[in-house]
C-alpha cells in the first residue's frame, strides 16, 4: 500500500490547512493538497494527503472514510498512480476541419 490518500467529496470551503488537520488526528501528515480550478480559484471538490508510512495511510482510510468534514462526508482512499498523457502542441476545439450541411456551388442560381 502507498502512502498517499486520494480525498473525494470534500467540501468547497476545505482547505489545505483544515484538510491536514483534519488527518492529523490519525497520524503525521506529509503533505495536504486541496486541488483548485486554475479559472476559477475554486476548489474542485478533491484533494491528496500523504501520510508518513503506510501504516498510517491505512488508519486514515479505515477511520477517516465516510467521516464528515466540513458538512460533508468524505471518501477516502489510496491514490492511484498518475497517468501519463501525451502533450499536444496545439489546444483547443475538435479538430476535423469539416463543416456541417452539403455543397452547394456559388454560381449556381435558383
């Protein structure tokens, strides 16, 4: 088992601060990390916390799961690895090129 919790269903109001708290009760925490929306400031609504050792990630998970915090009732479990997307060197829109309707040729007169 890894050491580092994946926290779902936090509250908008939580923190990093509070979420470390909160998991200080079971154990020392390495890290809390609530994630936010780059736009908007506003927090996703998850978060990561890493305890010390595996056997405190493990307490964590059986005691602090479905734990409410905040007003809400968290889901914690261990985080999985991160995937590894590819980079595009362009963003945006769907890409097709094409366009909606059939041809219809500018000359033509009706």
């Amino acid at each position: 088992m890894a050491n580092k919790l994946f926290i779902g269903s936090l509250a908008y109001s939580v923190n990093d601060d509070s979420l470390k708290e909160f998991f200080e009760t079971v154990g020392t925490v390495v890290s809390a990390n609530v994630i936010m929306d780059r736009a908007s400031g506003q927090s996703k609504g998850f978060g990561f916390v890493e305890m010390s050792t595996d056997d405190e990630a493990k307490k964590a998970i059986d005691e602090l799961n479905g734990k409410e915090l905040s007003g809400r009732a968290i889901n914690v479990s261990e985080a999985r690895p991160r995937e590894e997307r590819p980079r595009d060197s362009f963003r945006g829109g769907n890409n097709s090129g094409g366009g909606g309707g059939g041809y219809q040729s500018r000359d033509r007169r009706y």
